[in-house]
C-alpha cells in the first residue's frame, strides 16, 4: 500500500512539472515566437529589469544549492544508525564559522542589494520628454486617457499606443465601473472622471516584454515608464485576481513610427461624425433611447454626456479588440454577440443586457461601424 502511494504521489509531481513546463514553452503567432515572454525584452525598462535578474538567478540558485546540500549531507551523514541510545557529541560554537557565516551572507546581500537599488531610483527617474498616460483598471478591462495638452481628448480602452524609442510614463488607478465619478469617494490626489474609487479592486498592469508587474490599488495613484525599441505589438493582462472576469482583462500596447502615432493622435482626438440618415442613423438613435450614453462616451453625438463609467466608443471602430481584449471589432459576429448576451461572452463584466432585438442590434452594429 505504501509503494503504491509513494508511486502515486510520485505520478503526481511528475505531471505537474510536465505541466508547469510545458505551459512556459507556449507559443503564438506566425513565427512562433512566445507573445509573453519576459525574458525576451523590448524596451530599456524590461531590458534593465532583466539585467538585474542575470545577476541575482546564478547567486540565488548557488545559495539553494549550497544550503539544499548541506541539508542532505548532513541528513545522510548523521543519521541515526539505530541502536544509538547516546546523544551525539555536543559541540559549543566555532568562532571562525560563525564569523565566516556572518561575512558570506552580507556580501551575497550586498551584492543582491547595490544592483537592486540602483535599478529601482534608474527606473524611477522620469526623462525629459516623456508621454504622460492615466491608466485607469476597472472591472475587467484598462482605460488610457493621454494627460499632455498636445493629446488632451485622446481616451481609448484595451490598446494603449505609444511611438517607438519614446519614453511612456504611466499613472495607474484603480477605480469601479459601477457608479459615475464622486468626488467626495475620491482621495485627494486621485481625482479621475471615470469611475468610483470606493469601490475599485486591486488590478496588476503587465506588459512582460516593456516592463514587470505593478499593483494597481484603489485610492493610491502608482507611477511606472515603459518604452518599445521599435514597433510591434506587446501583449499585456492584469496580473492580479480581481474578480470572475479576470483572465479575460488583457490589453495590448502598439508601438508605432513617430509619425503614425501623431497621424493616429490626430485622428484620435476628431469628434465621430454625426450619421444623418439609414440603418446607422437608426442606431445612433438607438444609443439614446438604450440609455447607452449614460455609460459609454462618443464625442459628436448630438446626446453625449461625457460619461466613461463604460469605455469611450468614439473612435472604437478604429480598435482591433474591445471586451477586455477577448472579442474582435472587425467581426459582426463578435459584436452581435456581445450585444445580444454580454454576460454570456464575459461573465462579471459590468456591460448589462438590454435585451435587444434582432433589427436593433442590427442598427446598432450599423452605428458602431461608423465610429472610427
């Protein structure tokens, strides 16, 4: 019976770390390359973050060696041969290895500690030129609101995109989707319009090749930078359980040439035109009588309140993906799903439904395809 359980239970660890490795080895895309992959950075942030962990691996992993070794040897060597009824010799301390344990640990610290620190004031220390970005979490997907006055208006969901070789600096809140901006629920210092801060969750924003993980928490206003070499996408999630819908609150972040980014700023910060006439027209009335506006912004529609408790919609045509990066805007069906049954495609999302028909949904896709 103990053979058959210490086979088990060997089975067990076996297939586990056949998972675990086999999970790390996940590959994407057309060239087969891994889409998450930290140990492949992008960007001068990353790139610094993965110098420091080269350096620290090796030490640690001879620490646990050299314990993990002196453990077994001393398990195996001192081992009670049975029969021994005397306790071991006992021995008073060894002033040479206690001085020597004492030394040895404070340089691998100090080792540990000189590179570590000089990391974090270099990733701390803003550029002179940066892009100022608020990124907001809710439940479940990020919203990027551009601060400069260059950009001012300039609010997407799911894509955050940057110019390539410029430095991004990111201040990161947390706040709910459930309720319209309070002021008096929000802390001094974090004031956003988005949403309410009393009842935000913990987020993570990881974008693994531009930068590590950083705790998004409500009431707090957390600071990071990030920056791609060259363009290309970067695919990033929350890393933090945040409630049902938290594997499905991924997002993206698109480098591009300096002058795409200013062509797509420019053509970010445009009004949606406002549709006059046909199915479109339809919908766009529909969004009114929906009581959509009261969640979703669209700048140019003859209704809007500037309300983003949902994300701004008004160039949303112009995105690759929108439900937290899970559904894709240039498929009909996609959108025609997510209207007809949010809850089915992402459960816990805060997107309610309307129950709408088949010619309203119809309409309202009509309407969406106009806002690029």
């Amino acid at each position: 019976m103990r053979a058959r359980r210490s086979r088990s239970a060997a089975g067990w660890v076996l297939m586990t770390t056949l998972a675990l490795v086999l999970t790390g080895c996940a590959i994407g895309g057309d060239d087969g390359t891994i889409p998450q992959n930290a140990l492949n950075p992008a960007g001068p942030v990353a790139r610094s973050q993965d110098a420091l962990w080269d350096r620290v691996f090796p030490i640690a992993i001879t620490v646990f060696v050299l314990v993990q070794g002196l453990i077994i040897y001393a398990v195996i060597r001192f081992r009670s041969k049975g029969g021994d009824e005397d306790l071991p010799k006992q021995v008073a301390g060894n002033t040479r290895l206690e001085i020597g344990w004492t030394i040895v640990p404070a340089l691998i610290l100090a080792g540990i500690a000189i590179p570590t620190v000089s990391t974090i004031f270099s990733l701390a220390t803003v550029g002179e030129d940066p892009i100022n970005v608020r990124v907001v979490g809710k439940q479940y997907w990020w919203e990027f609101e551009y601060e400069d006055p260059q950009y001012e208006g300039v609010v997407t969901a799911t894509q955050l995109v940057i110019p390539e070789g410029r430095e991004i600096q990111l201040d990161m809140q947390s706040v709910s989707a459930q309720q319209p901006y309070d002021p008096a629920a929000v802390p001094e210092g974090t004031v956003n319009p988005s949403g309410s801060v009393a009842l935000g969750v913990i987020h993570s924003f990881w974008v693994p090749q531009l930068a590590g993980k950083m705790d998004v928490v409500p009431g707090h206003t957390r600071e990071m930078k990030i920056e791609a070499d060259e363009p290309g996408l970067y695919l990033g999630q929350c890393a933090e359980f945040c409630g049902l819908s938290h594997p499905n609150m991924r997002f993206s972040v698109l480098a591009t040439t300096a002058e795409e980014f200013d062509e797509w700023i420019a053509a970010q910060a445009e009004p949606a035109e406002v549709v006059e006439e046909g199915l479109a027209a339809q919908g766009q009335e529909l969004f009114l009588e929906r009581q959509c506006l009261t969640c979703h912004t669209v700048d140019g529609h003859p209704d809007n309140l500037d309300l983003r408790i949902g994300p701004d919609l008004t160039h949303w045509n112009s995105r690759e993906e929108f439900a937290g990066g899970i559904l894709d805007v240039q498929s009909d069906d996609d959108i025609t799903a997510w209207l007809r049954d949010p809850q089915a495609e992402k459960p816990g999302t805060q997107m309610t439904n309307l129950n709408l028909s088949d010619a309203d949904i119809e309409a309202l896709v009509a309407y969406l395809r106009t806002l690029d």
